[in-house]
C-alpha cells in the first residue's frame, strides 16, 4: 500500500504540474493574443496614416503639375513679349508676366548695337519649369536667339510667384568639372 501511495502521490504530482503548464501556456497565449491585437490595431491605424498622407502628397504633387505648366506658360510669353519689344528696338519697359526688376534684367541683356536697325530674334526655349510645394514656380534652361545674324545663348533661372517672374538670372553655366565632352 505504500507503494501505491507514493505512486499516487506522484501521479498526483504530475498532474498538478502538468496542469499547471497547461494553465501557464494558455495564459501566455492569450496574452500574446491580446497583444497582436494590440499591434495589429495600431499597425492599422499608421497604415490609415500612412495613406491620407500619401493621398495629401499626391494631391499636392498634380497640384505642382498643373501649377508647371501654368508657370511655363507664362515664362514663353515672357520671353516672347521681351523679344518682339527688343525687335522693335525699344527696352522691356513693362510686361503683363513679369515685374518692374524683371524688366530691367532683361535691359541689361546685350543685344548688339540697338543704335542701328539690326534685326532680333528669339530662335528657341529649353526651360524646365518645376513647382514647388508652397506654389513657386522655377524655371531653368537656355535661351537661343539670333542677334544681326549672329546665333547668341543665354542659360536663364528664373522664379515665378503669383503669376509673374519675380526673379531673372541671365549668363552662362560654364562646366567646372573639369571633364572632357
């Protein structure tokens, strides 16, 4: 009998920790559970996130797109309204595109001698014109333009604000790297 007391008694014994373990592991699920939940809820809510930004940025991006061409726009009219009161011979005084500074940018252009009646002509526009997040436009290229017969370039940066140039840069980009073409 004694025997089958201890018997017993360990039997016992290992059904209570078996029991246990049981106990422990399903506890460790559930609260592993718990906290996939958990995650997987604030995993949903930083995707939700994630896409009203990206759909914001988007937005914004065809926004620039739009705004781009709008910008490019107006820089060829400028440059066409700037060559055609240059042909006339007379400096860029005022344009509808650009501002008062601008204007006088343009002026400083050398353009052969206006004292005779050579003729001027705007050849070719190569500006890139980008938008930028708060709505300024910027343009940056080359312009080409004949000059008493003689072919003439300038490369151009210019900034578009409101719907004129606010700023014109004019010269010439020289390659300092030192590369051979």
């Amino acid at each position: 009998m004694i025997q089958n007391k201890k018997t017993l008694y360990y039997v016992t014994l290992g059904c209570l920790v078996l029991s246990s373990l049981i106990i422990i592991t399903a506890v460790q699920k559930n609260h592993q559970a718990t906290l996939v939940r958990s995650t997987n809820k604030t995993h949903q809510k930083e995707l939700t996130q994630v896409k009203k930004q990206s759909a914001t940025i988007q937005n914004n991006q065809q926004d620039g797109l739009l705004k781009s061409s709008e910008a490019e726009a107006i820089g060829e009219a400028f440059f066409k309204d700037m060559f055609q009161q240059l042909h006339a011979h007379q400096s860029v005084d005022q344009s509808k595109y650009a501002t008062h500074e601008v204007c006088e940018v343009a002026n400083i252009m050398p353009v052969g001698n206006r004292s005779k009646t050579y003729p001027i002509s705007l050849e070719r526009q190569d500006i890139q014109y980008s938008t930028d997040l708060t709505g300024v436009s910027h343009g940056m290229g080359r312009i080409d333009y004949k000059d008493d017969g003689d072919e003439r370039s300038y490369d151009v940066l210019l900034e578009i604000e409101n719907g004129k140039i606010t700023d014109l840069k004019l010269g010439h980009v020289t390659d300092t790297t030192g590369a051979k073409k």
